[in-house]
C-alpha cells in the first residue's frame, strides 16, 4: 500500500520536521499506520425522508341561494349550527391549552433557547459554537408560541361567530314567537357585525401573520470545534421537545381541520335556512372562516411533521454514533519526527487529527438534516387564503 506523501501529512503548527529528513517516508508511513488504526463509525444517513407537506386544503364554496325580494329565517337552526362550531371550538381551545402548558412548563424549549441539547453542556459549553443549534433552537422557540397566538386568534374569530348567530337567532325570534319568519320587503338586521346587513356588510374577519422561523440556516464551521465538543454535542442532544412539540402540533392541526369542516357543513345547513343579503354576507364570512381554519391546520400539521421527525428520526441516530476510538501513543520514532506536533506526551496527533475529520463530518451531515427541517416549516403562518 502506497503511503501518505510527506507533504500531505498535517502539520497544523507550521513547524518544520524533527527527526532524519533524509528518510520521509518513515513519517509517512508512521502516519499511515496510525490513522488507519483510528475506529470510527460511518456517518450516518436517516432512512425516512423530510416529511412531503400535506395537500392543500379544499377550499370550501358557500351554496348558491335563491335571490328574491325577501328572506328566510329558520332561528333554531340558527343557534344548532352555533352549538355544533362552539363544540367544535372547544376541542381547539384544549389543542391551544396543551401547546400552552408544555411551552410554560419548559418541556419544549431550555435556557439556550430551544432544546436540543441538555442544558448541562450549555452557557460556556461546547454547545454555544454550534451555530446551526443555537439558530434551529430560536426557532424551535418561536414556533409554538407562534402557532399558540395563530390558533388562538381562529379560535377568537369563532367564539365570535357563534355569538353573532345566536344574537341573530334571538332577534329573529323574539320579532315573531315561532320557529321561522317569511317576510317579504327588506332584508333584517342579520348577522350584526360579522354578517351584516343590506346596508351594513360587515368586514370579514382578518389574521394577523406570525413569522414562526429565522430567516436562513446554515451549517456551522466545524473547523472552530475540536472533536470532543463536537461529539459531546451529538452525545447530549435531546430529541423530546422536537418529538413533544411535532405530536401537539399534529394534534392541534386536526382540531382546526375539525373546526374547518364544521364551519363548511355549517354554512351549508345555514343557506337551506337563512335566505337573504344579510344571510349571503355571512355565508362569504363563513367562506373565510373555514378557508383561514383549513389553511393553519394544514400548515400546522406540515410543521408537526418535520419537528416529528426531527426528534424520532434524526436526532436518535446522531445521539447514538459511538466517540471515535483513538491510539494513546506514537513510537519513538514518529514522536521524534513530529516534533512539536506532538500535543502532549500522551497524544497521538495523528488520531486526533483523524478523529477531528471524522467528527466534523458527522456535524456537518447533522446541520444538513436541520437546515432541511428548517426550509420545510411553513412561515409566516396565519395566512388568509386569496388576500
């Protein structure tokens, strides 16, 4: 076997050789003989994919109504399409209330600003000069809060809805004590704010958008980490709140995937029993409602998955790569040759060397799995489809 040039081999001191220059390929073979004796596993490579993004959510059409010079109104039909979203709006509140108390609780985040290691390697550990860490771990704060206040503003637009149609329902009923009124002539005072009337439309609700990420990632600089910080990076990471945040956000996705669905098979319900301006105004209000529901859900559930798999895929296997296996020693005549190489009495640069390559390379491959995982989170969120 052919061995390293002696110009090839390492000399990070910039030193010259010791030792007998007139016999080079002594040093080079030494060098062979030691980095071909350093253990060390492959890099490892994540057999399931980045998570493809959900389809995009149907968009849901209110019904064509029947347009005359009067209106229809069925009140108790009214106040049981009310009942039916407000069910539906509990079961988000809880999805938000659980997201909440976990991102509280600390469970999904830690004081280097998201969880992913433990926090013992942390302030002036070798954890701090992991920058693809540290910016995945901003992110990995700014998420939940972020979906937390998106959630949290459908849920209000709901609540709210709700209160109209019951609002709507009782002044219809109190104007005529029986289960429906069909009046020819002008149109009622309908859905208040939300529906409005024929002289007051209503404005349709609006999100405010949430940016739930930085703007770019990138893989850190591996050259200012020496292996053992690398590899006590790797050892420590902690792959819970990436698994706990990606399982709450699923489950707050199908919750609004709920409430989208009920808006939907609400508004249908509502044109069979509410004819009208004021009645068409909140069928467009109800087109919007569903349309910013099933967009967020779909959006959630995209970044659900890619935290999921983050945290069950990627980081268990990092987690589990054994530290490189290194010699302790060189013979007399590589240590005379290396001269001031030599770190210490007890070092063998040319392990550490090897052992150096090896770990940024597993570093590296880690980076490029969060800088995928970054490019897949969905931002800004809280986006209203068609504006």
């Amino acid at each position: 076997m052919s061995s390293t040039p002696l110009e090839n081999v390492p000399n990070p001191a910039g030193q010259p050789y010791g030792g007998n220059p007139e016999e080079p390929g002594a040093i080079s073979s030494e060098w062979d003989q030691l980095t071909s004796g350093v253990s060390a596993a492959p890099v490892p490579t994540v057999s399931s994919g980045l998570p493809k993004p959900p389809p995009p959510p149907e968009k849901w059409l209110p019904p064509a109504m029947p347009m005359d010079d009067g209106y229809t109104v069925y009140s108790s039909h009214l106040i049981t399409i009310a009942d039916l979203i407000k069910s539906k709006v509990s079961g988000l509140e809880k999805a938000i209330g659980d997201l909440r108390s976990a991102w509280n609780s600390g469970a999904l985040r830690d004081p280097s600003g998201g969880g992913l290691v433990n926090p013992a390697i942390m302030g002036e550990g070798p954890a701090v000069y992991w920058s693809t860490g540290r910016d995945f771990g901003v992110m990995m704060n700014m998420i939940p809060k972020g979906f937390i206040s998106a959630a949290t503003q459908i849920a209000d637009i709901h609540v709210d809805a709700v209160r109209k149609l019951i609002d709507t329902a009782t002044v219809y009923g109190e104007s005529e004590n029986r289960n429906y009124k069909v009046v020819k002539g002008a149109d009622g005072e309908g859905f208040g704010g939300l529906g409005g009337n024929a002289r007051e439309p209503g404005a349709p609700p609006v999100l405010r958008q949430v940016v739930i990420k930085p703007g770019s990632l990138a893989p850190t600089d591996t050259t200012t980490i020496n292996w053992q910080d690398i590899m006590s990076v790797l050892h420590h990471l902690e792959p819970g709140p990436c698994r706990e945040a990606g399982g709450l956000l699923l489950a707050l996705g199908g919750e609004l995937n709920q409430v989208a669905q009920q808006v939907a098979d609400g508004g249908d319900q509502l044109a069979l029993h509410w004819q009208g301006q004021a009645a068409e105004a909140a069928l467009k209000t109800f087109e919007k409602m569903h349309g910013q529901a099933a967009a967020l859900a779909a959006e959630a559930i995209q970044a659900g998955n890619v935290l999921s798999w983050v945290g069950n895929d990627v980081f268990p296997v990092f987690k589990a790569i054994p530290s490189p296996g290194v010699a302790s020693g060189l013979t007399e005549d590589i240590r005379e040759a290396f001269g001031a190489w030599n770190l210490s009495g007890n070092v063998d640069y040319a392990g550490y060397f090897k052992a150096q390559q090896v770990a940024q390379q597993y570093l590296t491959a880690l980076d490029n799995y969060l800088v995928q995982a970054h490019h897949a989170i969905p931002s800004p969120i809280a986006r209203t489809p068609g504006s």
